[in-house]
C-alpha cells in the first residue's frame, strides 16, 4: 500500500469524510433525537459509526485492492426520525440488529448479489450519472452563497486540470480553505477538543418496532444505498465480490448496533470519489483512497464531538463546490458510458432522468426508481412480439410445434419399445 500511496489519494479520503459528514451528520442528530438520545448517546453513534466505517473501508479496500467505501445510511437515518419517535433508545438498538441481521442473511445467501449483476452496465452508468448530477450543478449553485470564493475555485480547478491533473484536488481545497480563512468564513467559535465517550445501550426487542421500523430500515438501506453503490462499482469497471461486501456491513452493523451504529452500508457518491481520476490515474491503485477515508472515518469517530465541530467550520459554499468539482470527471464518463450502448439508449436516458429527479416514494429513493425505471423500458423494447396468425387464425409456427411435438413422441416411443 505505501507503494500505491499518492497525495490525491489522501486529499480524496478526506473529502469523502468532509463530504460525508457535512452532508448528513444533522440527520443523524435527528435520528438520534428521536429516539430520546442523550448528548453522551449522541457522542455514542457518532463514535460507533466512524468505527464501523473506517474498518470496512481500511479492511475490505486492503483485502480485495479495490476501492470500498462505506457510509451510513442518510435515507435509514431520516426514516429513523419519524420511526423512532415514541420509542426507547433499547427498542430502537433492537431495531437496528434486526434490520443488520437481515442485511447479513441477504449476503450470506447470495441473494442480491444474483440480482445485482443482472444490471447492465448502461443502465449503472446512467443511475450514476443521475445521482451524481445535483453535486455538478451544486458547484454552480454555490456561486450564489460565496461568488468569489467558488469561482476562484473553479478557475483554480481548470487551470490545475490543465496543468497538474493528478493534483488539481488538492490545490482547489487548499485555495479554497486559503480564502475562506483570509475572509473569515471559517466558524470556529465553537470548536473543543473532545474525545467520544461508548455508551453500551442494552437491546429490547418489540414486535411491532421490528414489523414497523426494521424491515423498512433494511428495504431502504438495501434499495436506497447498497443497490446504488453496487451499481456504482460496477459502473466505475470494479467486479469486486458483493455479497462478502454485504455480509461485512451487515455484521458490523450487528455489532455495534449496541453503541448507536444505525446501519453501515455501501456508499454511492463518496464512493465514485474514490474510484475516479482525482483519485489515481491507474484505477489499480484507487484504493488507497478508500484506506484514507477509513483512517479519516475512524478519527473522526474517535474524537467525536471535534471532527463534527471542525467540519461544520467549513463554509458551506466550499464543501459544495469541493464536491461538485471532484466528481466532474465521473459524471462525464458515466454518460459516456450510459448513452455508448445504441440498444440501451432510451433506457439508460429514463434511468438517468429519473434518478436525477430525485423523485422518492415509499422512503425509497431515486436511485432505486431509476434502476427500476430503466429495467422497464429495457423490457418493452425487448418485448418479442408474437407470431402473426395465418388465415385459419392459428399461429403460423403451430403447425410446426405440433410436428416437432409428434416427431418427439414418436422418438420417445421407439426409444422405449427398444
């Protein structure tokens, strides 16, 4: 690995932590809150998830010198804040363990991973594509929070695409954390050193919170965050084994459910970070950015209540500019890719369309709907029409399976009678 190791691999892991904590830590409170979680409960799941998340990462990124990053699950925890409402911090630990336990049956078995690679990779490509798109926009979108410190951004990222490719990452963050602290932007006001405090939190086990919460905790987490980060992979050219993948996150998750770890699964758009250029120009050595973002994700569990502080210093326009131009290079080859198949064209058009508008029903999201969606056309344009029917109004190749049918039969008496 420190053969493999590349200053762009570094910058990217921590961009996926700085990305995947900004985006959703507030969430996470929410959930937490929900259930009645107390301030060192609070410290507890953050503790427990970046746990959770830097092993997998540093483990399974070492074991199969692939990149893969891990993540909560932002669509588990927002269903938590409505689902977990009027139960106890015990039942809804209960809640997580059953729905990690279903994730583990699901790649122990094998089960979605058969489904999984039954994807075509336009169809994935174009899903990544749709996903990644609002993070492209948002780069824009930031000029209208911060003009001059994202269009700096954006000229510096050019001009080091230009020039320095493999690291224009590194040089666009550190310009815009430059100007960001040079004009005050940085919120440090609040930042303490602190270290996160375990709190072990015995489960209880309620039929109607495991019937009512569990399973759609793991039919989201399954339809709104592994099946998207499978695709992804795939997407980016990785074959790497699913269901060991699966079977990893979920008995993490069974673990340290214990100490708050909701659920831990694959990650999509973090993990496109890593599986891109920025990361490395040989995709054989994009792992190592998977490692960083785990080394990330377990100081950031480990000091808690610091990390959260410290990212939330970042102005918000620089994280969503930092994103956004990480993942150009990604969202371009996905729609290369997506719309390369003529066949799968229209398809892969519906699953971009569809997944990029963000659509959500059943608290599954437009991930999953766009998979959905594509597999559907695909369908009908694959639909073989039936045989047209000839004057007496039977099918045209009757006749012929009538006689395939008696040359059988007869085939099968002889044989008998021998």
């Amino acid at each position: 690995m420190f053969k493999d190791f590349s200053w762009s691999a570094l910058t990217t892991g921590f961009v996926v932590v700085l990305v995947g904590f900004t985006s959703s830590i507030a969430i996470v409170f929410q959930a937490a809150g929900a259930a009645g979680a107390t301030p060192g409960q609070i410290s507890s799941w953050i503790f427990a998830l970046g746990l959770a998340m830097g092993v997998t990462c540093i483990a399974l990124s070492l074991y199969y010198r692939t990149p893969v990053v891990t993540a909560w699950s932002t669509p588990g925890a927002a269903l938590l804040i409505s689902g977990l409402s009027g139960l106890n911090m015990s039942q809804a630990v209960g809640v997580f363990m059953f729905s990690a336990l279903l994730v583990t049956i699901c790649g122990v078995t094998g089960l979605f991973a058969r489904v999984m690679n039954r994807i075509p990779v336009s169809i994935a490509a174009a899903m990544l594509a749709g996903t990644l798109l609002r993070f492209g926009m948002d780069v824009f979108g930031a000029m209208k929070l911060e003009f001059g410190l994202v269009l700096l951004m954006f000229i510096a990222y050019l001009m080091a695409k230009r020039l320095l490719p493999r690291y224009a990452i590194i040089i666009v963050l550190a310009l815009g954390v430059a100007f960001a602290a040079a004009q005050g932007m940085l919120k440090l006001d609040h930042f303490q050193f602190a270290l996160a405090r375990p709190e072990l939190v015995i489960p209880q086990f309620s039929f109607t919170s495991l019937i009512g919460v569990g399973i759609p905790l793991f039919v989201v987490t399954m339809a709104s965050q592994n099946a998207p980060g499978v695709a992804i992979m795939r997407a980016s050219g990785y074959q790497t084994p699913i269901s060991p993948l699966i079977t990893a996150t979920g008995l993490t998750t069974l673990l340290l459910a214990p100490l708050g770890c909701f659920s831990v699964c694959l990650a999509a758009i973090t993990s496109a970070m890593c599986m891109s250029k920025e990361a490395h120009e040989d995709p054989a050595k994009r792992y190592v950015a998977s490692v960083a973002a785990g080394v990330f994700y377990l100081l950031a569990g480990i000091f808690g209540a610091t990390v959260v502080a410290l990212f939330a210093a970042f102005p918000k326009a620089l994280v969503m500019a930092i994103a956004g131009l990480a993942l150009f290079g990604t969202i371009a080859n996905a729609l290369t890719t997506a719309m390369s198949d003529e066949k799968q064209r229209e398809a892969s058009l519906v699953t971009f369309l569809v997944t990029a508008s963000g659509i959500s029903l059943f608290s599954v999201g437009a991930a999953f709907w766009g998979l959905v969606a594509g597999a559907l056309v695909m369908l009908i344009f694959n639909w073989r029409v039936a045989a047209p029917l000839n004057v007496s109004g039977v099918a045209d190749n009757a006749g012929r399976s009538n006689a395939n049918i008696t040359t059988t039969t007869s085939s099968s008496s002889t044989s008998i009678s021998r």
